[in-house]
C-alpha cells in the first residue's frame, strides 16, 4: 500500500448550500477514504476548498445586496462550518479566491502561452450600454420561445430546461440593471488549445487501466466524439475573478478580463496545498513534496472524488493545464467518479425547496445516521434515490438493531453479572475460533473493498462484521451460561467487550462519531487499525474499566418519517 496519499474531492460552488446529492458525490467519500488511509497509517493530504468565482457568485451576491468579495467570505464560513458537521477531516478547505490561487492561475497561464498554447479568439457578446460591460449568458434575461416563461437565461431556461442564446430570447434585457439597451460586440477572449493536446491525453487516460468505467467513458466521449476534443475559452468579460496575467505580467488586450472559473477553480487544488502549509508556518516544500515530482511528489497517489458533471474538467482540461504547463507537477492517478443521488421520485431543486439540504440533516439527525446510509447506497454504478422509507429502514437495521443493538446488549450484560470491568477467567474454544476465522476473512475483504475505493461493497462487508457479533453472542448466550459456568460466560463477554473496541476503530471512517463513542465507552484510545482479529480481542485485559454508553443510535419513528417527507417534498411542478 502507498504510503503518502494526496486526496482532493470536487470542490463546491460558493453559491448556496448544497445538497445531500452533493455531498456523497464527493466530499463523503473522499473523506471516508482519507480517514481509512489514516488509520492504516499512511500519510495523507486531503483538501477541498469553495469555487469562488464566475457569473453565479456575483448574481447570488447581488442577490444577497452584498459586494460579492463580503459575500463569498461569509459563503466560505458557512460551507466550512456546515462540512465540520459532518465530521469532513479536511487537512485544509480553502478559497478559490486566495492570493495562492491567483498567482499560481496567472503563473499557468504564462507557462501556457509561453509553450504555444494560448490563442486569441475574437467573438461576439452583448453589451449592456446602462451597466456599461458585457454580459455573461447568465447576465441576460428574457422571454423563452419555447415555453413562454418570463425569466429564462441566456444560457438555458429553467423552467423547461431548454438550452439557449442570448439571442434566442424575446426581449431580452439585463439581469444587473434591467436595462433592454443592449448590442451585439466584438471581445477578444484568450482559448486553451486542447486540441493540441488530444493525442497526449488519449495515450495518457489509455494508461489508466484501473480507472471506474464511468470515469473513462466520459473522458473518451469528449475526446472523440462529433469533432473531438474542443478548444475552451479561459477568459471572461467580469468583475470578479482572477485577473488575466502571463505571470506578473499584464496581458495586452486582456485588460479588465478575469480568468474563466473552469480554468482557475482545478488550479485551486494545488494552491490549496499552499494555503495549508502557510497556515501550518511551513514553508514552499512542505506543499510541493506533494504537488511537484521534483520535489518528492513521484511517489504520491493522488485520487480526485467527484461527481460525473465534473469528470471532463478533471480528465481533459486540468490535465491539460498541468501537461502544457511543460513544468512537473503531479497529475492524477485515480478518478473516482459517482453518478446522482435523485430525492424520492424526483431531482434536487434549490429553487423549487425540493429534497434535504446539508444544514437541514444536521439540524434533525446527527451526521453518522446521515453519512452511513448515504455512503452504503452510493451511486457507483447508476443512479440512486434518496428515499425517507430506505433512510429509515437503513438506520433502524443498520445502526440501531445490529451495531448499536450489539453494544448496548454486552455492556449491561456486563455491568449487571461482574460490574463495570472486563471480567476475568474462562477460556475461547470452538465458537470464539469460528468468530475469529469469520472477523478475519471479513476484515481482509473490507480491506480490499476500501483499497479499491468500492464504498457500497465496503459499506456491507462492514455491516457483515457487525452481524457476525450479534450472531457469536446470540449462539455463545453468556446470560445463560452465567447460570451453570460463570468463567464460560466471562471469557464469551471479555470478547465481545474487545469487539466493541474492534467495531469502533474500523466503523470510524463510516461513522466517526459512533467509532468515538465505542472506544471512550471501552475506556481507551488505543485505535491501532487491526492486524488480526485474534489479537484485537485480547486489546482489553481483565480488570480494564469500561462504561455503558448512551444509546448509539436512535430508531427513526414513523411519525418523524412522515413529518420530513412532508416538510423537504417543495412545490412539486
């Protein structure tokens, strides 16, 4: 196994807070694995960071009446503090909009440009003569001819979800000013010459024999099909954003023009390991030993975690960055693409209040009853659903009946026949070496599922080893055999005691909180992973302390099933 581990999950928009949909199609998972390569000891650099700029921030921030500067900073508080409730182990979140991601933007630009791959492409956009600048797509407003509705967007109306041009809405006007005073103009605009890359980055995505299937397919899609990979502009006519340089040169003709956020936003992965070091007092070769492979970074595993919206990004534009830059940074070694989580029959909509939003599942549920039933459905290898009869069944089976079920079943046994101790005397014999032989085949198999990034198939494997507990104790029955052979009913409970330490160190990259919870309630912080099961269960000695925890998990009712169903439906249209 590789022993230094750089990991960077899909970095959220600044626009709002985003859903459940979102949140296991790339930070969840990403975490999960982060927080198992820890607790097999690796090193590891996991970091995220809020997408700042582009045509939605400023709108969502005149929106909010704020300068968009104020209102990103308040958006980047808020998603950070949402992400630290659901236990995300980040070892950095930070901002696309930072001095790091400036000048490493601008200093790929000028790299860029240098090797031939910057063009200049006259195009033509509207510009609103009362606002005094041209307008993104999403700056104009209009009529949509397709379906009528009054506040269709330039780029697609979403009402009907038509995609669209400026100049296919009926009277159009600003979104800013409102002002219908606009004319067809000529911009420069500065295009990245993928095109120019394609052959490199085929052979380079044809080397990458273990990627998922949805991950390469959508890279080869846009690599050969219609006319093949496609040129992108990198430039935009806003206020916010990076400002267009070749370096810490200016850029003639590119004056008052900022960066296209697709092409700063990837950048913000590397500039995020410079903000962490910074705000560890470390200095430029604490962040490039895992970004530069002249720096030691050639023996780093770097895994992305995203959503299938954002693999072409991922696996043709940024890599297209960093291999024209000509310098030596470090690309990808694996992708780990997911597809949508859709919400009981239906989409996630912002607008329409549809669906369970990240504040709001902590506001009603702690994060673990979220996090365990999110990541054991997550969307692999299709789409899933989201739906409340699935969430409850998942908590009350999963979490309540068969691990809470277990740990609440063993340590009031405990407590009420030999106090709160482990209980001394009593041998293992047929049933414990079974137990054994079963935790140990299924730990090696959870292991591989984990390794191998495959979260569903983990996510049972786990659930197996915690039905093999409740099975062992049900068979050995220490109450009964207190009543005929006590120091048999000792052995059989100072075993399931060390398996509530053992269920608590590998259930803590699923459910930190609950893994937390097992081993104080055991009276240690001894979370060595386990090299075998036999040694695991003789981790607590006779005579080690322990307490009763509170109940793990709570069982969802119907009437608070029904309730949420009702409150997060929205206007259905």
């Amino acid at each position: 196994m590789t022993q230094r581990t750089l990991i960077t999950s899909a970095i959220p928009y600044i626009n709002g807070i985003k859903h459940l949909g979102n949140l296991v199609g790339s930070q969840l998972p990403a975490d999960l694995y982060a927080r198992y390569l820890r607790g097999r000891g690796q090193e590891v650099l996991f970091l995220c960071a809020t997408d700042e700029h582009g045509t939605p921030a400023e709108l969502a921030a005149a929106k909010a009446g704020k300068p968009v500067a104020e209102y990103c900073a308040e958006m980047h508080a808020v998603q950070a503090e949402i992400a630290r409730g659901f236990r995300l182990s980040f070892d950095h979140f930070g901002r696309s909009s930072s001095p790091q991601n400036h000048a490493l933007t601008q200093h790929f630009a000028g790299k860029l440009a240098e090797a031939g791959l910057i063009a200049e492409v006259e195009e033509r956009q509207v510009y609103s003569h009362a606002d005094g600048r041209f307008l993104p797509d999403r700056y104009i407003e209009g009529t949509c001819p397709n379906c009528g509705y009054d506040k269709a967007r330039g780029d697609q109306c979403e009402n009907c979800t038509k995609q669209l041009d400026p100049a296919d809405l009926i009277e159009p006007r600003s979104a800013i000013s409102g002002s219908t005073d606009l004319e067809v103009r000529a911009t420069k605009h500065l295009y990245l010459r993928q095109s120019a890359l394609k052959d490199r980055l085929d052979g380079w995505i044809d080397s990458q024999t273990d990627w998922p299937i949805l991950t390469t397919s959508i890279a080869k899609k846009w690599l050969h099909d219609g006319d093949g990979l496609q040129d992108r502009g990198i430039t935009r006519d806003l206020d916010w954003g990076v400002p267009v340089k070749k370096g810490t040169e200016d850029w003639p003709g590119m004056e008052g023009k900022v960066f296209y956020v697709w092409f700063d936003a990837p950048i913000e992965y590397i500039a995020c390991a410079g903000e962490w070091a910074a705000a560890q007092g470390l200095d430029d070769a604490a962040w490039q030993r895992w970004w530069r492979t002249d720096k030691g970074a050639a023996d780093v595993r770097y895994v992305q975690f995203m959503g299938k919206d954002n693999v072409p990004f991922h696996t043709l534009s940024f890599p297209a960055t960093i291999m024209g830059s000509g310098e030596p940074w470090k690309l990808v070694d694996y992708i780990k693409s997911f597809n949508y989580l859709n919400y009981d029959g239906g989409q996630f909509s912002t607008s329409q209040g549809r669906g369970v939003f990240m504040d709001q599942a902590l506001s009603i549920l702690p994060a673990d009853y979220w996090r365990w039933w999110l990541l054991s459905h997550a969307p692999e290898t299709s789409d899933s659903e989201f739906t409340w009869e699935g969430f409850q069944a998942g908590v009350n089976k999963d979490l309540a009946d068969v691990l809470g079920n277990f740990v609440s079943r063993i340590t009031k046994f405990c407590r009420s026949k030999f106090g709160e101790t482990v209980p001394e005397g009593g041998d293992w014999g047929p049933l414990e070496a079974a137990l054994i032989a079963r935790l140990d085949a299924g730990l090696q198999a959870y292991q591989g599922h984990m390794d191998r990034i495959e979260v569903r198939k983990a996510a049972a494997e786990l659930r197996a080893l915690w039905v093999a507990g409740n099975e062992y104790l049900q068979e050995a029955a220490p109450w009964t055999q207190h009543k005929t052979d006590p120091e048999r009913a000792a052995a059989i409970t100072r075993l399931a005691l060390n398996l509530v330490r053992f269920y608590g160190v590998i259930s803590a990259p699923f459910i930190p909180d609950a893994g937390a919870a097992m081993l104080a309630a055991m009276g240690t912080t001894d979370a060595r992973w386990p090299e075998g099961a036999e040694a695991a269960l003789t981790a607590l000695p006779a005579g080690h302390a322990f307490s009763v925890p509170d109940v793990l998990f709570a069982k969802i009712t119907d009437e608070q099933r029904d309730e949420w169903q009702a409150r997060f439906a929205g206007v259905r249209t």
